[in-house]
C-alpha cells in the first residue's frame, strides 16, 4: 500500500513530525534563544574570571553526564555530575600538581551539576511528552477500530445466519497480510478494514438477504450491488480509504471474471486480494442455515482450485501454508484440525 492511501491516524502514527506544524519562531522563543546564549557567555566569564581550565579533562566529564541524564532523567544527570565533579578536582591536581584548583574546581562542579539538571530535565519533558503522545494515539486508534466494529455490527445484523463472520475475517485478514510480509501497522490497518468488507449490504433489503431459497435475476442483481455501495458509505472518510478499497474489490477474481469493476490481476488492490481469500475460506468452513460447513481437505482444494481465477495463488499458498501448519486463528475451523 503507498502512503497516499494509508488512513492518517497510521500516518501520524509513523510519521509523527509530519503530522503536527513546525513551530513558530515568536517572541517568546527568540528571547528564551538570547536568553541561552547571554546565560552561555556569563558561566564563559565567570570560568575565565576564575582563573580558566587549567586542563581540558574536565570537557571529558560531559559525555558521562549527558548518557546519565539522557538515561535516568534529571537526577541522573545530577548525580552523575557530582560524580564527575568529585573526581575533578584530584584528576586536575594528578596532572598539575603545582597548580590551585580550588575555585576553578568549583565553578566547572557547578557548571556539570547545571548542565546534568538542565539536560536531563529536557529529556524527562521529552519522554513525558512521548508517553502522552503515544497515549493518546493508542486512545485514538482503539475509538477508530471501536467506531469500525460498530459499523461493521450494524451490517451484519441484517444477516445473523453469519455468526462471527466479520470478527474472524479480521483475524484471518490479519493473519494472511503478515504472512504476506505486511509491516505491524499495514496488518491492523487490512485486519480492522476486513471487518467492513460487507457493510454495503446494509442497502440490500432484508428479505433478499435472508432469503432461504435461491435467488432471483432481479435480486441477485441488488446483492451484486454491495460492494459499490459499500464503497459510497465509507468514500470521504480518508481514515477508511483501505476499508473502502477492501469494500469496494474483495469480490474482483484474479482472472478479471468478478464484479462490480472486473478488475485484474495486480490491479486488484492486496487488501481486496487478502480479504477475497479469508471471505471465501470463512464461508467454506463454517455452519450456515442453508448447508453445513465444508470439509476442511474439501475446502483447501476449493482455495487450490481457484488460484489464479479467483483468487491470488501466492496468497492461497501462504494461506494453505498456515492451515497446515496450524498457525491459523481457528473459531469455526476449530474441530477441522
Ligand atoms: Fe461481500
């Protein structure tokens, strides 16, 4: 998937310095910038007033501090500048034994434990930041994947004979999209997404639904409809742009024999490909009022038969892979194996 289409909570989640403005260079931060440097230039003189550095092991001192406050926030930056600035003053008189390090001592322990606090107080407000940030975009995804089970419940309430059908093509989907070699993020997105794949079929009447017998011209024709309906619900939402990609393409065929746009190939979007495989799979292996579930060597030789016609041969491949391997979420399929 290109970044174009991927929804824009993924994006700021992988991209957080994309998604919020650069900051503004204002009053206030012009004179916190002088202000740094006025303050850079007073401990300058005072060092020099004092008699200056007489060696430059001190500067060594710095690396420490930095990694501790870097590590242990603040008060690991304090500590380790004590630390750095106890050890100072009898490493500067091994070197010059003639020399008085008495005040130029001082000043440069003042100068680590200022430096350690001020660093490591930065890195805390960063870390805190984080934390906050992350917080909120775990808050933000889970509200999204709530407001898709919603959407997706709604539709499937118009057909009950499903059972689980939407929560097991989510975690079939899943499975088969990391089989596939999709990243962490990319998975959930196609997993999530999965769960809407039928939710155009909320303009099918009821009656066509749920509908025992086989089905007329007219009313195949409505059931046929879905998928392009399910992509006009879900268009304009961009954080559903897989969801309507899914909704729209996962009854294309590989051979460009299925609808609404006979779509071919690698045209057909890797979502729409994943979710044709796991649709069909689910509807073999579980009850339906109609028909009892398929049988599991029977199944897997339907998903055989139809590699390269309707279905993506590698992804049937990785699919039948997982299926017998047992590494496939179970639900229905569970007493097969
Ligand atoms: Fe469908």
């Amino acid at each position: 998937m290109t970044a174009r289409t991927q929804p824009q909570l993924l994006l700021a989640r992988r991209f957080p310095a994309a998604a919020r403005p650069a900051p503004e260079l204002d009053r206030r931060s012009l004179l916190t910038a002088g202000a740094t440097s006025a303050s850079g230039l007073a401990v300058f003189l005072v060092i020099v007033l004092t008699g200056g550095t007489p060696t430059s092991l001190g500067h060594f001192a710095y690396v420490p501090i930095v990694i501790a406050a870097y590590r242990a926030g603040a008060r690991g930056g304090v500590l380790a500048a004590l630390a750095g600035a106890l050890m100072l003053g009898p490493a500067m008189s091994l070197v010059d034994p003639r020399s008085d390090f008495g005040l130029p001592w001082l000043v440069r322990g003042v100068a680590f434990v200022g430096v350690g606090g001020i660093v490591g107080w930065l890195f805390d407000r960063g870390r805190s930041a984080t934390v906050a940030w992350r917080a909120a975009a775990v808050r933000a995804s889970e509200e999204h994947q709530g407001a898709m089970t919603a959407l997706a419940a709604a539709a499937e309430a118009k057909d009950p004979t499903t059972g689980d059908h939407l929560y097991r093509c989510r975690d079939l989907a899943g499975a088969l999209a990391a089989e596939a070699g999709l990243g962490p993020d990319a998975v959930a997105d196609v997993a999530w997404s999965a769960m809407l794949h039928d939710i155009g079929k909320l303009w099918v009447p009821d009656q066509v639904l749920v509908k025992p017998g086989p089905l007329e011209a007219g009313e195949w024709e409505l059931v046929r409809q879905h998928p392009l309906r399910g992509s006009e619900i879900l268009e304009g939402a961009p954080s559903l742009e897989t969801a309507r990609r899914i909704a729209r393409w996962h009854h294309e065929n590989l051979d460009g024999t299925g609808y609404p746009d006979g779509l071919r190939g690698a045209a057909i979007p890797l979502e729409a490909r994943i979710v044709r495989v796991v649709d069909a799979w689910d509807a073999m292996a579980n009850d339906r009022p109609y028909r009892p579930a398929v049988e599991l060597g029977r199944a897997m030789q339907e998903l055989r038969d139809g590699a390269g016609a309707q279905f993506d041969p590698e992804l049937v491949a990785l699919f039948l892979a997982m299926v017998e391997s047992g590494r496939l979420p179970l639900f229905g399929a569970a007493e097969w194996l």
